[in-house]
C-alpha cells in the first residue's frame, strides 16, 4: 500500500518490466511470483539489465529507487496496466508517504530506514550507507503503516 502525502521535487518514472516475466496468458503472468512481488509501497530500482526490479539491502542511494505507485498485478476490479504496458511507475526524488511495507512492527518517528529484503524498509541498517527515509510517524502491530520521508 502506498500513499503519498506530499511531493518535493518527486516525479513518478517508469520503467520497463522484464519481458520474461510478461510470457504466458494472463493469468500466469498475474499469478507470476516475479510480478506479485512488485507491490505499492515497496522499494525497487532498475537492475544491471535496465529492468525494475525490487531494491535489496545496499541499494539506499542507487540512482533511481524509489517507492512502487501501484501494484504490478493491478487490482481485481479493474485493469493490469503494468502488464498492459510493460512499464511500472515508481515515485523517485523526494516527499512524504505512507506505506505498510516495512519489516518491524515498532518504528518510531524519528527512525531511520534502510532498504532490506524485498524492497521493504527496515531499522536494521546492515551494509547500507546512507538512510533511504526518514520515519515521520510509529507504526504497530496492529497497524504497520507509517509516514516515510525520503
């Protein structure tokens, strides 16, 4: 889930999807784990083969991470514009969002976060080295969600 709150010099890009992971009908292609991992909210930037692909743990200050706008699969009730296309728009540069895709239940505002497994973000820093956003509001068990300056 992503929404975004408030845009600073951001711009949603898109970017190509790797066309192996577009091959079949389209239920396959739906069903895919290669495009129900690319999930609004999460992190990803544009791999070695100039494909989206999730960010993992060191890529904070890759050149164009950024958050997922939209689900790659789309929503049941309406259209599959990534595979349509074959691009995903990603919000890159800066602003204030909230998302629910992040590993711990206990951030608190203030926190650092760092890109982890999946494109999630995370307080572990790791072998990052530099934050990729800033916590602006404590998430929980209960609620994941948290505001996320980057």
């Amino acid at each position: 889930m992503l929404n975004i709150l408030y845009v600073n010099g951001s711009r949603d890009s898109e970017f190509d999807i790797n066309p192996a992971h577009l091959t079949g009908d389209l239920k396959t292609v739906l069903a895919s784990a290669d495009i129900q991992k690319l999930k609004a909210g999460r992190v990803a930037t544009v791999g070695a083969d100039g494909y989206v692909t999730l960010a993992k743990a060191g890529d904070d200050d890759a050149a164009f991470a950024g958050f997922i706008i939209l689900d790659a699969a789309g929503q049941p009730y309406e259209n599959c514009p990534a595979i349509a296309s074959g691009k995903l728009p990603l919000l890159v540069g800066g602003g204030l969002v909230e998302t629910d895709e992040v590993v711990e239940t206990n951030i608190k505002a203030g926190d650092k976060l760092y890109i982890g497994a999946n494109g999630q973000l995370t307080k572990t820093k790791g072998t990052a080295t530099v934050a990729f956003g800033l916590a602006r509001s404590a998430n929980s068990a209960a609620d994941k969600t948290v505001r996320v300056q980057f």
